[in-house]
C-alpha cells in the first residue's frame, strides 16, 4: 500500500476495500512519516502486520478465513523486497532512531524548523528579513531552540549547515505532518515493527476517525502556509503532500517564539544569511 492510497483511505477519500485495510492504512502512512528515506518502509511494515493478521487468524476456532489476503497483499511489491533484501529477508525501519530513545532525531528537528518557520514575525516587508531555513538552522542550532515537552523532544544534538539543508531535503515532504504530530495532535504515529500488539495497536489508531480526520485538516493549514512562506527553490510545488480533496484546512495553534530571538535573527541577517545559505537555492 503507498502513502496516497492510505491517505485517501484514513482520510475518508476512499472506502475500505478489505477487512483491516484502514489498520494497515495507518501503518502504511507511519513508515512514510517516519522513514521518509526509506521508500519501502511503507510496505514492508504492511507485510508484517498481515503476517500478525494471519497468525490472529490461526488461532481463532474453525477454518482459516484470510479471504481478505489477496487483496492486502501487493504481490509485485512483495517480491521486490525480497529481492533487494539481504537473504530474500525485508528490510525492518530501525525502530530505535525515531522513537526518542536515542534523543533528538530528525523528525523532530524538521518539526522545529517548521515552527520556526510559522511563528517568525519578521520585523519588515523586506524579503531578507522574512522567515527562512537559514535562519531557523540558527535559532536551532546556535541559540537553543526550542524546550522540548520530554528528554526526546530536547535538543540533544546541533546539525551543521551542511546537515540542515540534507536532512530538509530528505524530509520536507513530510514537514508539515512533522509539526502537527508533535505539536498539535495527540495521535502516536509511531509502531514497533517487532510488538507483537502491533495489529491491536493499529485498531486503537484506526477508530480515531474524528482525531484522525483533524490531524490531516491541520496538516493541510501548516503546508499552505508554508507554500506562502517559502521561496520554490527551497521547496517546490509539486514538494507538497496532496491531500485529497475531502480535507479542509483546519488552523492550528503555532506557539508563540521565546524573547530575544528576534534580536538575535537581525544579527544573523547582517552577518550570516549572505555567506553560509547561498545553496538553499539548491535544495
């Protein structure tokens, strides 16, 4: 199942074909949003949670009845995978690298950015003084950022320039979803690949359907702000995730920027932007 396919089904574009198809929905958009450069997280993950799906099915009384499988499972798709594999073996997202147990990751970061990116006011209609990714690097990276909610959420680590711009690239698909599951939703759009709850876990996800609903409505406010904020060199049109037509933006509450950041963005207009972001062009 690709993202655009769980999308219109999370998001009531398309009716569910299949039993568990919305549960397998929810996971298929998870390895999207969390391994944005892994492009067969998405799929991969589905086939685990059928393989769990088939085993519930096992064990249930009477006569294995998996009708729903031939059409859950994506041949083709299946195949690839272990074909590019180690082994014949599908390739697991690391489960570790996002779930906060080894800090401040990358999803979290381009979140950041985004808030950054919303709640600047800049001090005039002049371009240069407008909200940038080079400005949000320095507030970031050099002056603190934000406070996170948790350990995870703190910034544990700086990313250079160099690093900024890459992990934007890799990830600004998914920038405006980023923001809005860490500060504006309380969905958990994380799952361990290995719980072996995991299918339970996405029939709890999958009934939110007004939570979930609103989650893509303030992800469609965040991303045409967003097109309004930034130049097409550092993110074209075609960048921005098409939510169907059945969502309607929903504002979200953007957190207001801590004292003395806007001193410290005039500095860095004068003595930074020039010189160290002159490739944002390239993004």
């Amino acid at each position: 199942m690709d993202v655009a396919r769980a999308v219109e089904i999370l998001t009531g574009a398309r009716a569910p074909q299949y039993r568990l198809e919305r549960e397998f929905a929810v996971l298929a958009f998870s390895g999207w949003l969390n391994w944005p450069k892994e492009p067969y997280a998405p799929t991969n993950l589905v086939l685990l949670a059928i393989n769990q799906a088939l085993v519930a099915e096992q064990n249930k009384e009477g006569d294995l009845d998996a009708r729903w499988l031939t059409q859950a499972l994506e041949p083709k798709s299946y195949i690839a995978q272990l074909t590019v594999g180690l082994g014949g073996l599908l390739s697991v997202p690391v489960f570790e690298a996002v779930s906060g147990e080894w800090g401040y990751d990358d999803t979290r970061y381009v979140a950041d950015i985004v808030r950054f990116l919303l709640s600047y006011r800049p001090p005039s209609r002049d371009k240069r003084e407008s909200a940038s990714l080079g400005k949000a690097s320095e507030f970031i990276n050099r002056k603190g950022g934000f406070r996170g909610r948790d350990d995870a959420g703190k910034r544990s680590r700086g990313y250079s320039d160099s690093q900024h711009q890459e992990v934007w690239k890799a990830y600004k698909r998914t920038a405006a979803f980023q923001f809005v599951r860490y500060y504006e939703s309380e969905i958990l759009w994380l799952f361990d690949p290995c719980d072996e709850h995991l299918l339970d876990r996405l029939t709890e996800t999958a009934a939110k359907r007004e939570e979930i609903q609103g989650f893509f409505s303030r992800c469609l406010w965040v991303q045409t702000r967003l097109r309004d904020l930034l130049d097409r060199r550092s993110m074209a049109k075609e960048e921005y995730f098409g939510l169907p037509d059945s969502v309607t933006p929903m504002p979200c509450r953007i957190p207001r920027l801590p004292k003395g950041v806007y001193e410290v963005m005039q500095q860095y207009t004068r003595n930074r932007a020039a010189s160290n972001f002159l490739d944002e062009a390239a993004e």
